[in-house]
C-alpha cells in the first residue's frame, strides 16, 4: 500500500471535517473508512497505469545471486513457455466468492530458484510489484510448496484488476497450513522481479557507478526514524546509516547547483517515472539530512531485500514538511540531476 499517499489523503478529509466543524474530531473507524477509500483509489490509479503496459511486452527480471551474476529477463513468451504448472486454489483476494476454486496456471518459483539460483546462498526469495509493494518468501517454502507465478487464471489471462499479468499465488486449497505463514497480503499483484538474496550494492549516477565501498568512504551519517514504507520493518522506529545525497554527488564530479534538483529512480516501475513529487530539490537535500542507507540498527547489518535493500532512501523527520511524506524510494539504483 502507498501509505503516505493514502495519509495525504487522509489528512486532506480530516482538514475538510475541520472546515465543517473542528472540535469534531473523526473516529478511528471513520479514519479506517478513509483509509480504505483512500486504498481502493490508489489501487485503482495504479490498475490504470499498469494497463498501458500490454500484456505481450511484460517482462520478468531475475537478479540478486544468480548462477551468472548477472541479471535475468524472462520475455513473455518465454514466461508462456515456462508456465507449466497448474494450482486449483482459492483467490485470497476474491472478496466476492471467497470459496470459489481457480486454476491458476504459471511458472513454479521453485523451477526458477533450480536454473538461475546459487542454491547453497539464497536463503530467501523477494519479489517486487509494478507498484513497489514487495515480499518475501523463505526458500525452504519455495521448495516444498507450489508457489508459482500465475499468468492465467481459468485458461485466461489475468486482468489487472485482479492482479495481472503476473500475480504471485500460493495453494491455500491443496496445503492449508501455508495459509498460516504466508496471509493474503503475501499474494502479490503485477510482479516484475525476482530478487534471489540480496543484490550487490551499486548506484549509477551519469557515467560513474558507486559501489558500498565507494560510498563507505563518504562521511557516515546515522538518522532514527520510523521507516515510512510498508515492508516489514521494525513498527518503532530504527538506526538508519547511509551517507548524504550531496556527497554522493560529489564522489561522483557533480555539484549540484540551486534550482536543480535529485531524481532518485529505483527498481520498482512506478520509481522510474521522472516526477516531480519524486524529485529533491536543492534546498531540501543542503538543509537536512537526505540519505542513502546502507546499513541499519545498532548492530548496523546490511539492508536485505527484504526491506528494500541493499540501498534505501532514507529521509530525516526534521526535513521540512514537503519532504517528510517523499516516498522513501526502494532498491535505490540510481540519481539524476535535473
Ligand atoms: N502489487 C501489490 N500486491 C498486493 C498489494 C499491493 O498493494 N500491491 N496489497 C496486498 C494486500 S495488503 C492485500 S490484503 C491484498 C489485497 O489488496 P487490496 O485490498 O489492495 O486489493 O493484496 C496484496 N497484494
Ligand atoms: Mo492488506
């Protein structure tokens, strides 16, 4: 969910409740009713992007540590081609007919972790969505259960609206006890990556490419926040180490100048997009701490993908208001000066 989408949203209905009356203040279960609303809406915004992409040029990247170091794309026709398997299941997202069995016809994740893995090191598997949600999976469950990437459902293909092209689906109806680990929200629409660990850090700006021990060499910088996207981080909030934005400029020869600003891209779809409210300007990053974390909590381990690692945007509360609510940016790949 793009949760400081849904807040703007929320806080926008709550300064309309105020012009009417302020000493009404609304009840959480008004709140959770906007919230809702504010869900489906971006849900329903981010089914229309994902429309313009036919079906035909949707693709299937494979990355972290694979058998070649290198990165996958499965096109769809070879996603057709690998779509072997058949699970009849429930919809965990069917809220209409809950009970109602699909067959679900797709690529096995296991099939994928057996020809592109390094097989002894993954110990878990993420995938991404068009629209920066993500989860997790541990390998033993890849393994043992038929968890596949469905490209159909009932011999058609699946429409966006019930998370299509490529929803991420698990047997409910053949293996029950699955149900217990992994709930409806780990049914993942409009997957695009495949992530086996975690990547190798490196961010690109203009020509150059940083590695972590490039930018190990810039001043470190430790924030404390309450990490504002919803993977599963910690609830309370967490160390965060990183290194600034207008150092990593400079690392890299660029001196960024007033009136420019940082687009900051990473891998899910919807961050590649060159927007404005994605974009930092000048003041913002000389005024407060915007980082690149690559690091967290006391014990300052590596960001897994897990949590959107290995490099994470990362903005301190004491950021001017504009900024608190930027989406931290995920699986950070690279910068560009505009
Ligand atoms: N790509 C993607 N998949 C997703 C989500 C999402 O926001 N994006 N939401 C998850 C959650 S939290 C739930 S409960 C179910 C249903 O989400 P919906 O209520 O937004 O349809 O889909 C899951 N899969
Ligand atoms: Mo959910």
């Amino acid at each position: 969910m793009n949760t400081w989408k849904n807040l703007a949203l929320v806080s926008l209905k709550i300064a309309i409740v105020c012009l009417v009356g302020c000493t009404n203040k609304p009840t959480d279960q008004q709140l959770e009713v906007w919230l809702k609303e504010a869900s489906d809406r971006n849900a329903e915004i981010l089914a229309k992007k994902a429309k313009n992409i036919q079906q035909s040029e949707w693709k299937l990247v494979i990355q972290g540590q694979t058998l070649t170091g290198k990165t996958e794309t499965l096109n769809w026709s070879q996603l057709q081609d690998l779509a072997t398997v058949n699970i009849n299941t429930v919809d965990a997202n069917n809220i209409v007919n809950p009970n109602k069995v699909f067959t679900f016809t797709g690529i096995s994740v296991k099939s994928l972790i057996q020809e592109f893995a390094v097989n002894q090191e993954v110990k878990e598997v993420t995938f991404v969505c068009y629209d920066a949600y993500q989860v997790t999976i541990k390998i033993e469950d890849l393994l043992n259960y038929p968890i596949i990437l469905a490209i159909a459902k009932d011999g058609q293909p699946i429409p966006r609206s019930e998370g299509g092209p490529i929803y991420l689906i698990f047997p409910y109806s053949q293996h029950p006890e699955i149900q217990k680990k992994y709930d409806d929200e780990m049914w993942a629409f409009y997957v695009t990556h495949v992530i086996f660990g975690t990547e190798k850090a490196k961010v690109s700006i203009g020509t150059s490419d940083l590695q972590l021990a490039n930018l190990d060499q810039l001043p470190q910088v430790t924030i404390k926040e309450k990490v504002a996207y919803g993977v599963k981080w910690p609830s309370d909030q967490v160390e965060l180490h990183g290194v600034r934005i207008q150092d990593v400029l400079s690392l890299a020869g660029i001196t960024l100048k007033p009136k420019q600003s940082v687009f900051v891209s990473g891998k899910p779809e919807i961050y590649q997009k060159h927007s404005a409210e994605q974009s930092l300007p000048f003041d913002i990053i000389q005024k407060c701490n915007v980082i690149l974390a690559t690091r967290w909590g006391q014990e300052k381990q590596p960001i897994p993908a897990s949590l959107g690692g290995p490099i994470t945007l990362a903005v301190s509360n004491k950021c001017p208001a504009e900024v608190k609510e930027f989406k931290w940016v995920t699986f950070v790949q690279g910068l560009t000066v505009k």
